[in-house]
C-alpha cells in the first residue's frame, strides 16, 4: 500500500470529476481517493458520455450568458439550458439588471417539460431573495432531477448555499462543467477582492468657500471639465452611482460615465417618490433602483416597472432611511462600491450611518457665498469640534484648475444598527 494519506490517481473505466480539482475549474479523467491510507472513489463520479454530454449544453448556457452583456452589470451575465430526454425544452438568460434569473426565464420556457429534466445554469442558482424570490425554489417546484452548475457563486452569502438546498431536495447536483470559461465571462464578478471590502465613496465638488450650490440651487458647472471627466471615468469603476430626491429632480443628472465606460446602475433614495418620470435617470441609459418608503404608489409603481426601473421600499425610521439598510440591500444586488454623489442632505445621512470609506472632495477657485447657499453636509452636523468626523491620509493634488482631496474615513462605524 503507497504511504499516500490523501490525493487522487487515477480509476480507470470512470471518468469523474474530483471535487477539490473541479472546483478549481479543472477537467480531470478518472480519479480515486486515498483517505488517511483507504482508497475511496469520487463521489462525483460521471461516465464520459454523460460528461460530454455536460459540456455541450454548458456550452450552449454560456453563449446565452453572454447576451446580457452590458446589460446586467454588476450582476452576472447566467445562462440556463433545460434538457429532458434529449431535448432541449427550455432557454433563458439574465437579460437585464432587476429583471427575471436566466433558470426562471428558461423554466418559464419549459413549462411542465421540466418535470424530470436537467437544468444546466452557468452559475450556482441563487438561494436568497434579492430583487427576485430564490431560483432554487422555481427549481424544486418544477420538479428538476438534476441540476448541473457550471461554478458557485463567490458571493459569500451564496457560495454553495444554493447547491447545497438542492441537494438536500433530493436534487442530482454536478458542477466544474466548464467552470474556467464561466469564470471568465463573469471576470470581473468574480474578482474576490470586491468582497473583501466595501467601499462607500462620497464625491462632490465644492466652491473654496464650501458650497456645492447657489443659494437658487444652481451647481452647473462647479469643477473643471477635467473635473467632471474624471467622475465620468470613476463611473466606470464602480457598481453604483447614488443620489439624492433633490439633486435627481433640479439638476437632473444622467450619472453615465458619458461613454468611458460600463456605467454604473443609477440609485435615487427618494422617500416620497417625488421625482417625475421625464428626469434623465429614468431614461433606460443604465439600469435604476429607487429606494422609497411610500405606501400609496400604486400608479407610479406600475410606470416605474414598465420602465424596467426597480422600486425598492424600505422602512423609514425618524423620516430617515438607514444607510445601513441601503447598503445591506445593495449587497443582495452584488452592488459593494458605490459613489454619493450628494446633495447635502444625502450625504449627511451616509455619514451619520457611519458606512463611508472614502471622501473625494473637488475644490474649485470660485466663491459662491450666501448664508442659504448648499454645504457638501448639511443634516444636524456635531455640536462640538472634538466630536468632528477624522479623515485619514489626506492627499490633494492639482486636476486642470481645481484641487483634488482624496481621504479616508478613520472607522466605517456599523452602530446604529438594527
Ligand atoms: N456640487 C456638487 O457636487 C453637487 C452634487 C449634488 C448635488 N448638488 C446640489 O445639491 C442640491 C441638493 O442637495 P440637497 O441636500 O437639497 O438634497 P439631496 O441630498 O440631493 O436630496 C435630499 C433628499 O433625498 C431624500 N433622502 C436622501 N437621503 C435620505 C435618507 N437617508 N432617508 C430618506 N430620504 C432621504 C430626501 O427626500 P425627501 O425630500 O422626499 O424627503 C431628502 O430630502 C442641489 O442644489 C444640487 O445642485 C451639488
Ligand atoms: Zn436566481
């Protein structure tokens, strides 16, 4: 007996997929193995013609994938391919940000064809509510046998949750199918560094005797047009771009990234709903969330869904929405950096949340003046200066004629919470 203690060799007759090699994406033939000395053979054990079998319609999954691009950002662009005796009996994709799950969307193909079939998905079903009620219950209803992923999700309030509730369904789950290629069409969702962290950015441009508006409200233009190019640019590195009610309303921003680059879902925080329908971030540019607490919203409901925007509600306490709950919402999206890019009042409630990370302040030669005129933080503000909000690591350099301050945000509190 080989002092082996644990591994894999090979078993021929078997082609299977290891478990510890195919989460690595890795295809593999047959494989065996030793346990503390005992040899046991893989769980996941497939002939080779039901693995190329596999492939083929993974491959299918994954070309449907890839017609969300562009279009569900920062989500995953999913494929789902059903196949009962042969047939393929349902298609669908995730074809836009809010919109159905690419297995919802194939099993509504489906219909009672999916009874009994294979569902091959290019990413582990989801098991929790975000902006759709879980796949992997739309999966057991219809009465899959197996289900076939091509990876999990790195989300780590998902990764293997989803397979894991299959399987205890009774559900036949295999995944690695091309797992290296699903990885790659989600590149940048899989980039595990964006759940590392969160980063919660606050942006805005001020006068140098700090006012980010007139005393009429008028802000067009503050900063530079080198300024506004690099926010333009910024836009493109971000999941989120958020504002307030009443920047959306009187300045009536597009918050694209005019073109640089993949833009970023626009987020309204508009209690009220108060914002009509002709401002610009209800164009269907990028995709919208508005995060309201109205109860008496039936018509603009309605309007906003037709117009693929996401209503969100969410519970005010003391007039206010927690930033806190904001952001947990967002997480359930796979939204983790985001920038506020005010107004006042805004930026004031996500600082009291104690949730920024980082301030980018743009500070341009002009004087504005007036006692009504809009600070960057309006809100209570501190009653004395030794309970002032600390910035970190300062650093400010030239951007065409303005200044650029970045810093960090000494500790992202998470009291207050619940
Ligand atoms: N220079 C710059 O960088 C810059 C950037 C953006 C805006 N601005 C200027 O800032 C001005 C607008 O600032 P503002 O302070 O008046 O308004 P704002 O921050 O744009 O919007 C505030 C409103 O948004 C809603 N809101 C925000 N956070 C909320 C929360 N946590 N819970 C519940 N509701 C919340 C509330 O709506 P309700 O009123 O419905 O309760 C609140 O009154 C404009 O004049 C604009 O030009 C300048
Ligand atoms: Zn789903």
């Amino acid at each position: 007996m080989p002092t082996v203690q644990s591994g894999w060799k090979k078993n021929d007759g078997i082609a299977v997929l290891c478990p510890e090699e195919h989460l690595r994406g890795i295809f593999l033939p047959s494989h065996a193995r030793f346990v503390n000395g005992a040899e046991e053979t893989c769980p996941f054990r497939m002939t080779s013609t039901q693995i190329s079998q596999d492939m083929r319609y993974m491959k299918l999954a994954l070309a449907l994938a890839k017609k969300g691009k562009g279009k569900v950002s920062p989500n995953p662009m999913v494929g789902c391919v059903i196949v009962n005796n042969g047939e393929v009996v349902g298609k669908g994709h995730h074809e836009f940000f809010g919109g159905p799950h690419a297995e919802v969307n194939a099993l509504r193909e489906a219909g009672d064809k999916a009874g009994g079939s294979t569902l091959y998905v290019t990413l582990e079903p989801c098991n929790h509510f975000g902006k759709t009620p879980p796949c992997t219950d739309a999966i057991i209803k219809a009465g899959v046998s197996r289900v076939v992923a091509a990876v999990r999700d790195p989300n780590p309030k998902m990764k293997g949750r989803g397979l894991e509730r299959l399987k205890r369904k009774s559900i036949e789950v295999s995944e690695g199918i091309l797992a290296e290629e699903a990885r790659r069409v989600n590149s940048s969702y899989f980039k595990m560094r964006r759940y590392r962290g969160r980063k919660v950015i606050i942006k805005f441009a001020m006068s140098i005797d700090g006012k980010i508006a007139t005393r009429t409200g008028d802000s067009k233009w503050i900063s530079s047009n080198t300024s506004r190019e690099y926010v333009h640019r910024l836009r493109t590195d971000v999941d989120a771009v958020i504002v307030g009610a009443n920047t959306a309303l009187r300045d009536d921003p597009g918050l694209t990234s005019h073109g640089m680059g993949r833009n970023p879902v626009r987020i309204v925080i508009d209690p009220r709903l108060k914002v009509p329908l002709n401002r610009r971030v209800f164009d269907g540019t990028a995709p919208t969330i508005v995060f309201h607490s109205s109860t008496n919203t039936k018509g603009k409901l309605t309007a906003l869904r037709k117009r693929r925007i996401l209503a969100v509600r969410l519970h005010q306490r003391n007039d206010k929405i927690k930033f806190q709950d904001i952001i947990a919402r967002l997480n359930d999206y796979s939204i983790f950096k985001v920038l506020i890019e005010g107004g006042g009042e805004t930026i004031a409630s996500v600082l009291e949340a104690g949730v920024v990370t980082d301030i980018l302040v743009f500070i341009s030669p002009k004087i504005i003046g007036g006692k009504s005129a809009i600070t960057p933080v309006e809100g209570l503000g501190v009653a004395e200066v030794k309970n002032a909000l600390q910035l970190l690591d300062t650093n400010v350099r030239k951007i065409g004629t303005d200044f650029l301050l970045h810093a960090r945000v000494a500790r992202p509190k998470q009291e207050g919470r619940g």
